[in-house]
C-alpha cells in the first residue's frame, strides 16, 4: 500500500465526476471522547446544506460501545445522512484518516476531531470554495480555539485576510503544508488523496501532511478566512494507543520525547515529497516551520527549564537553528515564560486580524 514515483501520476488522473455522489464527506475518526461527540453532530446536523454526508470510523477503543450508541441516536435524528464503521482493529491517528478515505464517498473530505465543532455555515462556505474552483485540491479553513464556552474564542487561526488560492506546485505545497497540521476543518479531494494512499507514515500523526504535499502537486490550494471549525482545547490527546504509534506517543501527554518524534515526521515527510516529486520544497517548509516556531516551542515550555532547555536544544539540532525567529521565541518562551509570551502573540495576531506571513510563504496567488 505504499506510494511511488510511477503513481504520482494517478493524482492527475483522478476523476472530480460529481454523478450521485455528495459534494462533501464529513470525516470523523472516532476513539474515545464519546461525550463529546454528541456537540460536533449537533454542530454538523444545523448546517444549512444538504449535499453532505457523515462518516465516523470508531478505532477500537475502550468507549466503542458508547460511541455507536451516539451515532445511532442522531442517525434516528437524519436517517440515512451518517454512516457509523468500526475498525476491526486499531489502525491509529494516520490509518483511521486513510479509512475515512477509502470510505468516503463525497468529493471532498472535511476532517473534524471528534472533541471539535463545525461552525454555521461552514459547509456552504467550503461547498462555495471548492465549487468556485475547479482544481481545488485542499481548502486550508481558519479557525479559532475555545476552552469550555465555544462562543468565547482564544485564538483565531486565519493565514490570508481575503479568500486566496495558489496554483499547483511547490509554492501551494509549502504555503499549505504547516497550516495543515491541525485537522479540525481540513478538506481534501478525496479521490486525489485515495490515489496516493501509503501506510508509510503511520504512527506520525501527519497523514494529512503527506497528502496535501502530493495532491498540491496536480491541484490548486484555497485558503479560507472565514472561521470554519473550532478547535476544543484542553482534553488530553489519547495517541499512543495503537501498535504503531506505542513507544513514540503517550496517551494522555504530550512529552518532549513525543513532540520531537513529531517534528521528524514533518521534516521526514516534505523530503519524501521533494524527492517523489521532484518539487523543490524540503528547505522552505523547514524555513517555514522555524519561522513560525512558536507553537512547538511553547507546548513544552511549562516544563522545568532545564528539561525545556534541552528540547529547545534538540530542536535547534533538526536544522531549525539556521532560522533567528526560532532563536527569538526561545529565548522569549525561557525569559518572559509561557503565559505572558501567549500573550503577546495573541495581542499581535489580533491586532492584524490574521497570523503574520513571514518568509517565502508570504507567496503570491491569486
């Protein structure tokens, strides 16, 4: 099931034939969280769109039972809008996103975690995007994190103040690539993405990753501005479950140990990209990760200082020394710590209204 260079050409081949299938595949991977399913469902169910279906893959855990009653009590709600699959065993973060692939049947993917809310409007707002251009591959959503209350936003996370949109090729590639990380809201093409399905990158958590790198390569990229999804913080991430993911993530935390190993994914999967495809993007999502390094920084910066201290270390050590703003975050995050450095990164995206775009990302686009 692994991708090579003779099939890159299958993303090119790959049929958008709408027939009788829905626009959109509302895609959910499942595990644990039942709780929390029942607010996304909601969320889903009050859009004001019809051409959408939902599809959850339950991944084998300890709730399966609670999280199949959830879905049966909203398919009575909307018989015939969501198809409930359990996985026979636990494929995993990456494997689950590739079953929600083979499975859907819309054109395009919209990905939400399972502890997440769609925003109103949001499919139509999606639907609109992907319909005013033909060859969109990816729409990369805005969107804002919330604690309990999702009416009170912390963030908001929007890359270009007007709707923008980047041709195929390396500059969509990179431009999208970290913007993509997060899940809640990403759509895809789905035929495009089952065309390059590998499991070669199971158990970093960045499946998403590999595939917008290759589908960009044939299809344009679409940012969107308005607030799509958002993201629930504060439930403790439940990787680490699964045999590939066991010894490289903990449920329940996020070490140093497992936030390197992510970050090699990153790195690992652009220069896969680069050489299968032979697009130049390797260094400038590097560049691009460095310069806005904040995040992975700062995730690990209520540790003790000195634990802190080495990570930043081990970071620097994955080439992302090569970049001052990395350098300038760290030693932001170690002087003024973590809370006061939080906000003053909030005051500055507020004030633009969008997150700065710095380096060759900053692109062009139409």
């Amino acid at each position: 099931m692994n991708a090579n260079p003779k099939e890159v050409s299958s993303i090119h081949q790959a049929s958008d034939s709408a027939g009788d299938r829905p626009l959109l595949s509302v895609c959910i991977p499942a595990y644990n969280r039942a709780a929390l399913l029942g607010p996304l469902l909601e969320s889903i169910l009050a859009q004001d769109f019809e051409a959408y279906e939902v599809l959850i893959c339950e991944d084998g855990s300890p709730e399966r039972a609670a999280i199949a009653e959830v879905a049966d009590r909203f398919d009575r709600l909307r018989p015939g809008l969501i198809r409930y699959v359990e996985n026979p065993v636990n494929l995993g973060y990456d494997g689950n996103i590739r079953r929600l692939v083979e499975l859907a049947q819309g054109r395009y993917c919209v990905f939400m975690g399972n502890d997440d809310l769609l925003c109103k409007g949001a499919l139509a707002r999606i639907a609109a995007a992907v319909t005013q251009q033909a060859d969109c591959g990816v729409v990369v959503r805005s969107y804002a994190s919330f604690d309990a209350d999702p009416t009170l936003y912390k963030q908001i996370f929007r890359y270009f103040p007007q709707q923008h949109v980047l041709r195929a090729g390396a500059q969509a590639i990179f431009t999208a690539y970290r913007r993509s990380v997060v899940i809640s809201g990403m759509v895809i093409n789905r035929d495009a993405a089952h065309a390059v399905e590998t499991d070669r990158f199971d158990g970093t958590l960045l499946y998403q990753l590999y595939l917008v790198g290759m589908v960009l390569s044939a299809h344009s990229v679409v940012f969107v501005p308005e607030v799509i999804a958002l993201r629930r913080d504060g439930t403790p991430p439940d990787f680490g479950n699964s045999e590939v993911e066991k010894g490289k993530f903990v449920p329940h935390d996020q070490t140093p140990e497992s936030s390197l190993h992510f970050m090699r994914g990153m790195l690992d999967i652009a220069k896969y990209v680069e050489e299968t495809l032979g697009l130049k993007v390797f260094k400038a999502i590097r560049a691009d990760i460095g310069n806005y390094a904040y995040p992975i920084l700062s995730i690990q910066a209520k540790r003790p200082t000195s634990v802190f201290f080495a990570y930043g270390v081990s970071l620097a050590r994955l080439g992302f020394w090569r970049y001052p703003l990395f350098h300038l975050y760290f030693l932001a995050l170690l002087l003024l710590g973590p809370d006061r450095s939080d906000r003053v990164v909030g005051l500055i995206k507020k004030k633009l209204g969008y997150t700065p775009r710095l380096g060759a990302a900053r692109g062009g686009g139409q």
